[in-house]
C-alpha cells in the first residue's frame, strides 16, 4: 500500500465488464503540528503522507483522498473559514489549501451540493523549503486572503478570487512577501481589525520566542507594528478571536497563544487609546499597570493598546495548539464569539479555557485525553464548527474526539473516528474466512479492519472500522499471513528482527468479531476450549504475555517501585469484548493478541513471508547479499520445525507464494531471477526440488502470483512490465505472453479466478505510482491435472484503469484478490 494509506476496492461484475467502488480508507494523520483543518463545510482535512485525506466527523470514515503533492504535507486550511460566519451562509463551494515539505501549496476545490472534488490549481513557488503553516480569512464573499510561512524564513501573503461565474475556479496571487531572518516564523494568526474598513492583522511566533504583530490592507502590504514578548520557548499556535464587545466598551481582539514553555497567554487589543496625551502621561507612569500595559501600535486611523489579559498554567508539556470556539450568528446576522479556548498539548491533554462568572478570571472548564501508557501526546487541537465536538491528533497518526452530549451540563463522550496507519503499509492478508482484514506497517503495528454492522438496522449500510491491533512492536513490520488455528484466526508475522513470531486470537476478540459481523455463535467455535483472555505488552515491547481467562496465577506488579508514576511501570491492559466499534485508548492496549510461539533461523532481518492454503506450512526469507543468507526456509505449522531450507537466488527474496494445490512455491527475488520448486508434504515435514530457475526480467522482480486454476503465474518487475508463465510437463517453465510496458514500475500482482472452464481471472496490477489497472486473462493450460489436454491460445486485455481519485498517491506496495468460498481450507 501507499505510505500511511490502505484502500479497499469493491469489484462486481457488469456483463461483460467490472464495476469499481471504493468501501474503505485507512490511513494515519501525519505527525505534524498544522497538519489537520476542520472546515466550515464539516470535513475534516489531514496529511497523510504525500495525500490529503478528508474524513467525516458525521460518519466517522475517510470518504477521500487528495492526490498532487510530491512530498509530506504538512499543512492544511479551509476557506472559508469556521471564523467566515457570514461568508458560509448558503455557500456550496469551498476551497482547501494544503503545504507539503518541498515548499508546493496546492488549492482544491469542493462543491458541497454535488460533493465533487476537483484539483483547483499549484500555487506559485514562492517558499524554498517545507511550508509549515497556513491561515487566512475572508474579506468578502469571494476574496480571501491568506498568509503561509516556511522554514525558509519567509512569510507570503496570498490572494484568493473566487470566481463562480467561470467553470475555472479561483484565482490566486501573490502579494507580499516578508522576510523574518534566520529564525523562521512556525505559526501565523490573520484577522481583520474592527471597524477599520477592511484593515487586516498578522500574527506570527516562532524560534525566538516572541509573537509578531503585521499590520497591512488587502493589497498585501504588512508592516511590522510590535513585538509581544513574555514566552520563554518556541511559539507554536495563535489564534485571533473575532471582535468582542464586553459592556459598553467599544470592540476588542483577543489573541492566544501557545508555546513549548508550557503556558499560554491571552492578549487583549484596546482600540480605544487614541489621544497622544494619554500616550504621554502612560510613559510618565512608573505603576504596576505600565508594566501590564503591552505596546501602542498604530493601523489606518486607530491606535491599539495591547496588555497581557491573563496567562493560563495547567499542561505539563509543550502546548502545540491553542483555538478560539467558533463563533455563532445571533439576531440573524450578528457574529457572535464564545469566550472558550481549547489548548492541546504533549501531556495527553485537551483543556477547554473559560472565564469565570464572577471574577472573570480564566480558568480550566473541561479536561479531556489519552489514558494510554503508549501514548505520546497531541499534536493539535480542534473545534468543531458548531462548538460542540473537539477533535485532537496525537503522534501516533491517531484521531481522537469528543462531544458535548450533556443537556442540562457539558459531559464530553468519545466519538468513533477512522484510525489507520502512519507510516508505509507493507502487507496485508485477508483472514482465512474473508471476515476481516489484516495489515502491517513501519509503524510497528498490526491492524485488523473489518466490516460492523449496525445492531440496530442490520440492513443499514455497513461501515468498516478498526476492530483490533493485534501486535504493538518495537520494530518495523514487514511481512505477515495467515497459518491453521483454532478458527484459523492465527497469524505469522516477520519484522526488522531474525525472528518470526506467531499470534493467536484470544477470547475477546473472537467474540468481538461476532458482534462485528452480528454472526449467532456457532456450536462448531467452542470458545470452551480458549483459554486466553487476552496479552499483555513486555517492558521492552517485543513479545506479548497471555492473560487467562481463569485466575490460575495472580497478576502481580510487573515492576515493584517505589515511586507511583515510575516511568517503567506498564499497566496490565484489560481484555474488552467490544459491542460497538473501540476507540484508540481501547485499540492501542486492550486488543492485543498473545504471542504463542518464535520461529528462529534466518541470518539477517525478516523480509517476506506466505503460508499454503491449508495454513500448514510456512515459507520465510530474509534480506540477504549472498546465496547462503538469501535461503527459503520453510516451517511445520504446529511442531514449529524448519523442514526444509531452499537454495536458489543471491539475494533478497522479495515475494513468495505457494500454488492454490500447494504443489509449487515460486519465489522472486533482487537477483531478477524467478524460482519454481516442487513441495511434497512427508511424515517427517517436507520434500522440496527445485523444477526452474532463470532471469526473467531486466530489473528487480517485486511481485509474483499465481492463477488459482492453473499453473499459470505472473511476475512483476521495475522494469515496467508483467510477464504470464506456465509451468510444462517436463516440468519446466514456459513464457506465455509479456503484457505491454506499464508507465510505471510494477510492484503488486494478485490474480482472481472467475471462469474455471475458461481458464479466465482478474490479474490486479499496483505500480510505484500508486495506480491500479485490472487485467481480464484467459486461456492457456485450463487445469492442474498435467495432462496437457485443455490447452487454448492466452488471451490478455486491460479491463479497468483505476480513477487517480481511487488510488494510492505512492508504491502500491501489496494487493489482494478478492475471498471466494473455494479460496481457502476452513479446518
């Protein structure tokens, strides 16, 4: 799969032809802090990698990806914003700017009526290095401006024109740039001044630990006005509330912000200073209020009193992310701002800050977070529009929100939100049953995603969640496949390490499944016989220990200490049997599976790994730089005994996979060769011979497949093309057809049997673009009988080039053919 990303694609037959529709998007949010933008519109926008994705908060899934970008986005922004209230009024169109690490700002378009996606357009490079952060706001119901800084040291100021009249969307301009020396700004705040007929004010904090105050119009020309100084470490969120009219008084800004020391500070703009005398006598002052009085600054005919209205102390870690609630509209057309902050921070913690009624001072209302040992931390912090859900995303890539569901008083409850992976997805394999699907990743993690049903209304439209995390390691995950097990709900799974490790599903996940798929238990599963509850993680997170589901041992402390918040004590994690989907704090601990069993061997880290289809036998390699390392070993599920081990290439062997009788195992590999060697199952493990061994591409082989009802199989390479073979009488290894050369290299195959008597299937091509095409081939040898009878001219042709908006934006690292009834051996 493409990094972070996974994508599950429904085919169904169409007469003659395929019809393509996407059911499931996975992926992680990217561990950047400006990284996510919940817009007026009710998406939420988040990089994934080289992708923007767009999930729902409504529904609780990914509905889209968003490719363009070369690099790692890093930023993202709605316009109109959720501040825009009366530009969002009965508005259809919105637009989205996202910044990736090489510097590109891309703009897209989205049409709410239709739900339409379009790429809108590449914005000017005008930033040399990664842009870090992105803000704006409208200043009329079709102009928007908009500010993005860099780790360059520059800050641009950008023009939006929406343009509804043309087919051609917006259009976008540069104003100004704003050089800010060696220490780059790393967030940025813009708002508009009251009552100053479209004046416009910047914010921005960085590296040197005060926040900067612009002052321009709409013609993009910014002068510095002041500087606000009291924070000791980098600053890192800002935030302009919109005008807020306390009293009598005349309207006031407030800005908030946050920093790595920890605090956050609220400022207060005054614009009712404006007599130079009261200047004078302000510097002939030598009280305490000269000292809280901030700086004068002056924008069109106004001067501005800036003074510290309160400094906030209650995180524990660097604050990332400070925002003000979204305002309302009252009276019809009155913006309305909600004195409420919310402030996220590396402390698992999510604060929402209000006044109190009596004093007025700012005090801590509502405090949400990560229970997780695991956890690490957020990144950031976000309102919903209607100020009643908060969202936050934390280092894991991970999504974590609440909402208000109390009546008559707040009460803050979790909300289902997509999960996947946040770094390269590097396997998948579906479960022996087609149930469920299972991935891992650089992420160190192994994830199970699978179809819920709704109690309810079982005939609803199904939603696939995250059900389980089966394996948290402390190593990158490379390979994984499903072997016989009570169930056959047992995997085998190969890291950065020399060692396999075997799973087994425990007793809460099995029935957590059946509520997942609203299955009856079925009296041939006797969960009698499991034993185990569940897993706990090693200190050293490597190996996962069995909880039992009767108390035969105590669970003692696993560390005795004397300190209660030692950082080496790990809790015991708590086995749940989930009747709704789990969220994250329940994902990252309490759904573990219990290792059962190491299988050692190999000399070098685990690269590839595949089981036959009755699960009883296990092929594995390595990364190897020579023929004695780059062995295939092979394993008896049960005895966990190496039966054999099968020399053939020089180096890495990339993919393997056993014929559907389990007669072959053909292997490719770095060294451009493929392998065939025959399989025969002993008493005493197993026999194997190799039948063919030749140089079958020009580059690297990256994937291999065979057809489930022959022996007919495909190779893919980096030298952009896919090759049919077959394997002769003799038996030998024959060349059927090489298909026409792809624009890309090929890294995934999967082929799918539909017609038996015809010898016809679907080959599943994934290229290092991330592309998709689907192969209709037919004809050839028509059985496994080697009779050499049946035998009908090959056939190929492209059935379906997947819609870019249906892809993965990079390597399509693994594809899968869909489960059918004959496909696997239910023991």
């Amino acid at each position: 799969m493409s990094p972070t990303a996974g994508e599950l694609a429904g085919a169904r037959g169409a007469g003659g032809g395929v019809g393509l529709e996407r059911v499931f998007i996975g992926a992680g949010c990217n561990r950047v802090v400006n990284n996510v933008s919940w817009g007026a519109c009710g998406l939420v926008a988040f990089g994934a990698q080289n992708a923007v994705a767009l999930f729902s908060p409504l529904r609780g899934e990914i509905v889209s990806t968003l490719s363009g970008h070369k690099a790692t986005v890093n930023c993202t922004l709605w316009l109109p914003t959720k501040k825009d209230v009366h530009q969002v009024r009965c508005r259809e169109r919105h637009y989205l700017l996202s910044g990736s690490a090489d510097g590109i700002i891309m703009a897209w378009k989205i049409d709410s009526g239709k739900g339409e996606w379009t790429h809108a357009l590449q914005l000017p490079v005008m930033h040399k290095k990664g842009v870090t952060c992105l803000a704006g706001r409208m200043v009329s119901d079709t102009v928007s401006i908009f500010a993005s800084t860099s780790s360059d040291g520059t800050v641009v100021i950008w023009k939006m024109e929406d343009e509804p009249a043309t087919v051609g969307s917006c259009k976008v301009s540069c104003l100004h740039s704003i050089s800010v020396g060696p220490k780059p700004m790393v967030s940025l705040s813009l708002a508009v001044l009251p009552a100053q007929g479209g004046h416009l004010i910047l914010a921005m904090g960085g590296l040197d630990h005060k926040v900067h105050i612009y002052c321009g119009d709409q013609s993009g020309k910014f002068i510095k006005a002041c500087e606000l100084k009291g924070h000791s470490d980098w600053i890192r969120s800002l935030d302009f509330s919109l005008p807020v009219m306390m009293g009598s008084e005349e309207h006031r800004l407030f800005l908030v912000s946050s920093s790595q020391d920890r605090t956050i500070r609220i400022w207060k703009m005054n614009s009712d200073a404006v007599s130079s005398a009261h200047t004078t006598s302000r510097k002939e002052d030598i009280g305490i209020a000269s000292y809280i009085e901030g700086p004068l600054f002056v924008s069109g005919n106004t001067h501005y009193q800036v003074s510290l209205e309160s400094l906030l102390v209650g995180h524990e870690d660097w604050v990332y992310s400070v925002e003000w609630q979204p305002p309302t509209l009252v009276n019809g057309d009155k913006a309305h701002q909600p004195m409420s902050i919310l402030s996220a921070s590396m402390d698992k913690m999510m604060m929402i800050w209000k006044p109190e009624k009596n004093t007025g001072l700012w005090i801590n209302s509502v405090t949400v977070g990560e229970l997780s040992h695991s956890a690490l931390g957020f990144y950031g912090g976000h309102w919903g529009p209607d100020g009643k859900s908060i969202l936050a995303h934390g280092y894991g890539g991970s999504f974590h929100m609440w909402r208000d569901v109390g009546l008559d008083s707040e009460n803050w409850q979790p909300q289902i939100v997509p999960s996947g992976h946040f770094a390269p997805v590097s396997d998948l394999t579906w479960s022996r049953s087609g149930e469920y699907l299972l991935s891992v990743s650089h992420d160190q993690t192994t994830r199970i995603f699978a179809p819920w049903r709704s109690q309810v209304s079982p005939g609803d439209v199904t939603c696939w969640r995250e059900i389980a995390r089966p394996q948290i390691h402390g190593h990158d995950i490379h390979c994984v496949a499903f072997i016989q097990g009570t169930g056959n709900h047992r995997f085998v799974s190969g890291a950065d390490e020399k060692v396999s490790r075997v799973f087994e599903a425990p007793l809460s996940f099995l029935k957590t499944l059946q509520h997942a798929t609203l299955l009856k238990p079925d009296n041939s599963e006797d969960f009698d016989d499991v034993q185990v509850l569940g897993a706990n993680m090693s200190a050293l997170g490597l190996s996962q220990k069995p909880i039992y589901t009767h108390g035969a041992r105590e669970t003692p402390s696993r560390i005795v200490n004397d300190g209660p918040d030692s950082i080496e004590t790990i809790p015991d994690a708590v086995p749940t049997v989930f009747t709704e989907p789990p969220v994250e704090d329940q994902l990252a601990w309490n759904t573990l599976w219990p290792e059962t069993h190491k299988l050692y061997g190999h000399g070098n880290e685990l690269f590839s790994i595949c089981c036959d289809h009755e699960g009883k036998l296990i092929a594995s390699s390595c990364k190897a730089q020579s023929a004695p390392v780059a062995e295939i070993w092979l394993w008896e599920v049960g005895t966990w005994k190496a039966v054999g081990r099968l020399q053939s290439h020089n180096l890495t062997v990339t993919q393997m996979e056993f014929s559907r009788d389990n007669a072959f195992l053909l292997s490719v590999s770095r060294d451009r060769h493929l392998s065939v060697f025959s399989i025969r199952k002993t008493d005493d493990g197993a026999e194997h011979h190799l039948v063919a061994k030749l140089e079958a591409h020009k580059r690297i082989i990256w994937a291999c497949s065979w057809n489930p009802f022959s022996y007919q199989f495909a190779t893919g390479s980096r030298d952009k093309t896919v090759k049919i073979w077959c394997i002769q009488d003799s038996p030998s290894v024959k060349l059927l057809a090489t298909l026409p050369q792809f624009h890309d290299s090929v890294t995934a195959l999967a082929w799918m049997g539909r017609d038996r008597a015809r010898n016809a299937g679907l080959l599943a091509i994934g290229m290092d673009n991330g592309m998709i095409e689907l192969w209709n081939i037919s004809g050839g040898r028509a059985s496994m009988d080697n009779s050499g009878s049946g035998s009908s001219p090959l056939s190929f042709a492209c059935m379906l080039r997947f819609d870019p908006l249906l892809c993965h934006v990079s390597t399509v690292a693994t594809t899968l053919a869909a489960v059918l009834p004959e496909d696997f051996n239910r023991n």
